[in-house]
C-alpha cells in the first residue's frame, strides 16, 4: 500500500468528518484522484476508530476543526427549516 500524498489525505480526512461513510470516501478517492484505497485504509484515517491510533495530530485537527464546522452549518440549517 503506498503512502498517500498530503492533499489525498486530508480530502480523506475531511469527508470523513462530515460523515461520509467509507465506500463514499473510497469511491470519491478513485474518482477525483484515480487512486485506489481501501475501506480499512480510509478508516485509519478517522480518529474516532481504534485502527487510527497512529494518525498525526495534524489529522486529527483538522478531523475536529471540519466535524465542527460541518455540525455548527447543520445546525443552522436545520433552525432555519424548522422556522
């Protein structure tokens, strides 16, 4: 399996964040990038899961920072549907 380049990763990261599920991020991978990745190697880029224990905390800042930001937007939209 070789080592993904830094943009590859944090678009892994960054869906991940938002909830995508893995075969989303893996399919997405292919696609934008034409490399192909596997469910467990999307996942350890996830640091909510155990298989991610050695993820740089570059990574999992950015996880937090995007999952924060995805959930404060969510969260406006959906008061702005219940008004």
């Amino acid at each position: 399996m070789a080592a993904l380049k830094p943009e590859v990763k944090a678009a892994i990261v960054q869906m991940l964040a938002c909830y995508d599920t893995l075969s989303i991020v893996v399919d997405a991978i292919q696609k934008d990038y034409g490399i192909r990745v596997t469910p467990q190697q999307v996942e350890s880029h996830d640091p909510t899961k155990v298989s991610s224990k050695g993820l740089a905390q570059k990574w999992v800042d950015i996880f937090n920072a995007t999952r924060e930001r995805f959930r404060k937007e969510n969260d406006r939209a959906f008061d702005k549907q219940g008004q």
